[in-house]
C-alpha cells in the first residue's frame, strides 16, 4: 500500500468510517493533522488524527473513542 493511503478523501477503514477532508487543523498526536471521518452507518461527523483512521470506530454508534473537534 502506498504511504498515506487512508489519509485520501473517500478512503473507507474496515469499520465503515470514510474519509472526508483533511482540516488543516493540528491534531492531539505528534505531527498529525486532524481528518473529518464521516460513520457510513449512521452518518455521525467527527475528527480524528491522521494516525487513528485505519482504526476508527463510530463514537456514536460502535462504542468509539469520542471525536476529535472538527
């Protein structure tokens, strides 16, 4: 795989989060950036840092870690 593959837009993790957009904003991990992830089961909206989306699962409805501001 090619290095920052799950940081592209429409990038899905295998809990069904998908990518939406990079914020530019700083995130809470060294040297990351924190990405809008949209739940394509439910539709929530929240942030994470680029280093967590692979892993990601829903705050709202797959007991996930609480979202990171967006």
């Amino acid at each position: 795989m090619t290095a920052g593959y799950s940081t592209r837009p429409g990038f899905v993790n295998r809990n069904n989060q998908q990518v939406v957009r990079s914020t530019g904003t700083p995130g809470t991990d060294y040297m990351q950036t924190v990405y809008e992830i949209r739940c394509l089961d439910c539709g929530t909206r929240y942030g994470a840092n680029g280093s967590d989306i692979f892993q990601r699962r829903c705050p709202a409805c797959q007991n996930g870690r609480p979202g990171l501001h967006i």
